[in-house]
C-alpha cells in the first residue's frame, strides 16, 4: 500500500509540474515587454510606437520598455532582436527600411524572411519635402526654379542613406530635373534637428515628425507625397498637383518579433497592435499627426513586406543609391 500510494503521489507530482510548465508557457506576458526602435528618438517610428505605448500594455497587462537603437539604417536594432529569444519578449517596430535593406545592402546580418515573424501591420503615412524659412521659394515650383538657378548649391537631409525619405528625395530630384545634394542622418529626428536649425536648407521627413514644426512655423511644408493631400495638413499640396509627377514614396510601419515564437503568442501581439491602432479617438489622433492608421494581422503584413520588398529591390537596381 506505501509502495502504491508513493508511486500515485508521484505521477500526480509529475502531473502537477507539467501542469505548471504548460502555465507558465501560456500565462504570457508575465514581464515587460521591450520594444526595440532601430533609429533615433523623434522619428516617425518612435512617435507612433509612443502614441500607441499605454493602449497596447494596458492590453497586454505589462510595460512595454521603448529601446531606441539607431544605426546604419536601422540594421544595429534589427539584428539585436534577430538575435533574440523567440519569446515574445522583445519586440521589433519597424518602418519601410525594413523592406528596403535587401535591396540596398549586399549583404545583411539576419535574414528578413528567415529570421523574424510579421505580427501587425499599425499605419501608412506620406513624406513631406520642406524647406528652412529662410530659403527663399514659398511653392515646390519655386524651389525648382531656384535650384535649377543655382545647381548643386542647395541640400536636403533625409533620415539616412536608403531610407524612405532619401528615395523620396531622389524621386524628386529625378522628376523635377534639379540637381540638389542629399545629406544622410542617422534618423529623420536629427534630419529634423537640423533644419530647423538652419544647418540644411530642405528635408525630405515624414508627416509626423515634421508636424508640430510645421504648425509653428519653423519649417516650410511645400509637397507631400500620396494621391490625395493629408488630412492633417489640408493646404499643403501633393507633389503631383504641384506640378511634378512620379514621387510615389510613403512609409508604413509595423511590428515584428523573432520567428519561431509561438502562434499563441504573437497572436496575442497582433491583438493588442491592432485594438490599439483602430480605436476610434487614436485613429482621429493619428491622423491628426499625419499618420494614415492601417491595421492587419501577421498575414496582412507578411504580404505587404513582400510586396514592399520587391518594389523597393526593384527601385534599387535602377537608382545609383548605394550603402555608406
């Protein structure tokens, strides 16, 4: 009977600390979540992922720990969580760089199809070329006629080399006929910095970042890109109703996180991105800042970074834009 009763309290041991570890497998989140930004405080990324911050940790029950990690165009931060555990832990939150590193770099140090699972797909935004007050063009056709006046005597910064504002630049550049040099910056935040400054006469930056700048009057706001103007900034033309066609460059962002980290898990990611983005009084707020709120689950992003990714491999064979 002690020998039975000893091998019955055993199993039920067994039991109970497989019981135990199947909990602690599911019972996620238990512990703040780190969400790695691979560029620069201030940028269009880091100002959604903050908007967003405190709806999508309410979800989750946990901290979400913003970790800027800017660097070579976003690759420093994005191989960080290449190299993470596949726990759901630690949390990827990109933009259009992430699509066009294949097709600029020759070589990467992860894989982007390999090595990380999409999860949700969060907003789309235009980019807005701007100008310091003290250039003197008011309109996009202005500034081409002065360039075309003075060539190679102006400079834009963009958020850095390949990014989705210095292809915007170049489209423009291309379309336009003008002959501007581009200054690459390690995030469109300094990009920003700078012109408001006054240390660069023009920008290409994203909507968002460039907003409250633009409201106070310390940028100039001359084109956006987009078929149809933002709703955030109603008297700011597109490029195409200023007169010059084929600068078709946006930014969208989303988040993604190590592949292999359990469907259940980022299942549960994808729901918390996605409530947060489609709320009603946070979609108003984002479009208020310029972004255009998007939502999507992991297959919806997943298509849209191929896609993203063709295209901007595609844009890259054509373009003398080259690494650093």
């Amino acid at each position: 009977m002690r020998v039975a009763r000893r091998s019955l309290l055993a199993t039920l041991s067994v039991s109970l600390a497989a019981s135990h570890g199947v909990h602690a497998q599911t019972a996620y989140p238990n512990r703040s979540i780190r969400v790695v930004v691979p560029f620069g405080a201030g940028g269009g990324t880091d100002n959604l992922i903050r908007i967003l911050d405190p709806h999508v940790a309410r979800s989750l029950g946990q901290t979400l720990v913003i970790d800027n990690r800017a660097g070579a165009g976003g690759i420093v931060g994005t191989e960080t969580v290449a190299q993470s555990e596949p726990d759901g832990y630690t949390v990827l939150a990109v933009d259009s760089t992430f699509c066009i590193n294949p097709g600029l770099f020759p070589s990467l140090p992860y894989d982007p199809a390999r090595d990380f699972t999409p999860v949700a797909l969060l907003a789309n935004a235009p980019i807005v070329l701007l100008a310091h007050p003290s250039v003197p063009a008011r309109t996009l056709q202005e500034l081409i006629a002065l360039a075309k006046a003075r060539p190679g005597s102006l400079a834009y910064a963009s958020g850095g080399n390949g990014a989705p504002t210095h292809i915007g630049g170049e489209m423009f550049k291309a379309a336009a006929g003008v002959d501007i040099t581009h200054l690459p910056y390690r995030g469109t935040g300094p990009a920003m910095n700078d012109i408001i400054a006054g240390h660069v006469p023009l920008a290409v930056n994203g909507l968002s970042a460039a907003r409250p700048h633009i409201l106070d009057g310390r940028v100039r706001a001359l084109a956006v890109t987009g078929d149809a103007r933002s709703a955030a900034f109603p008297d700011v033309p597109t490029f195409a109703e200023a007169g010059v066609t084929g600068v078709d460059m946006y930014t969208n962002w989303g988040v993604l996180v190590r592949a292999g980290t359990p469907d259940s898990i980022v299942q549960k990611l994808a729901t918390a991105f996605n409530e947060a983005v489609t709320r009603p009084d946070l979609r108003q707020r984002l479009n208020d800042l310029g972004f255009v709120p998007a939502g999507g689950g992991p297959a919806v992003y997943a298509e849209t970074i191929r896609r993203q990714t063709a295209r901007f491999t595609e844009v890259m064979r054509a373009s003398t834009i080259r690494p650093d």
